[in-house]
C-alpha cells in the first residue's frame, strides 16, 4: 500500500492543554510515525473571542485516503466536544485540519498563517 505524506493542524482556544493533549493521544493512536512540532501560543484573528490559541503541527505518513483522515480529524474533534454552533461564538474547543497529503495543498490560506510558516521551519519543509 502507498504511503502518504501528511501535514496537520491543531488549535484550541478553549480548555487548551487538555484539547490539545487530546489531540496528541489520539492521533498517536492513529498514526504510529507522527511527529508533534512545539505547541505556540497564539493570538485569534478576526474572532470576537479574544482568547489566545495553542496551535501544533504535526506531520505523518499514512495509507488511508484524504476522506479516511479527514473522517479521523472530526471524530477526535467530537471527542473534545466540538460543535458547529461553537465557532459562531468563537469557541474552538478543537480543529484538527489536514493542510497538504503528498503534493496536494488543502488549505491555501492557512499556509500563510504565521504559526504554520514557523511550524514548517522546525520541520524543515
């Protein structure tokens, strides 16, 4: 089976140490080769919530499809009590989003971000 190289992103604005060490556990248990860069703390972006995120990357291989990840990604952000209604309010308790699987760039924007432009600098990407 082909292996494919993915790069991940994990925030939380609220009860973050334990979301986003939620995040870690299960996505150890799902890819047994992910690498977790350092946690940053950031400041939210066009949000009425004004708390401060933690965001990681992560980076691992994997043989599932983009929808098989993808479909990881919302069942541990249901684990943390994630709800659509939350983000009107600002309130992301978890998101875990799949921004490049091998070649293929998801998440355009994202990459601009400042916590990922660094993130990929510790990774050497």
């Amino acid at each position: 089976m082909k292996q494919h190289r993915c790069l991940i992103s994990i925030g939380s604005n609220t009860n973050r140490d334990v979301n986003i060490k939620l995040a870690q556990k299960e996505l150890s248990i799902h890819f047994q080769d992910i690498y977790l860069g350092k946690e940053q703390d950031t400041i939210p972006i066009g949000m009425l919530n004004p708390a401060h995120f933690t965001n990681q990357l992560a980076k691992c291989s994997t043989t599932l499809s983009i929808d098989e990840v993808k479909n990881i990604f919302k069942k541990i952000e249901s684990q943390a009590g994630r709800l659509p209604a939350d983000k009107i309010d600002g309130i992301i308790k978890l998101d875990i989003d799949l921004l490049i699987y091998d070649n293929l760039v998801l998440k355009e924007n994202d990459m601009k971000k400042d916590f990922i432009i660094e993130g990929l600098k510790e990774f050497e990407l």
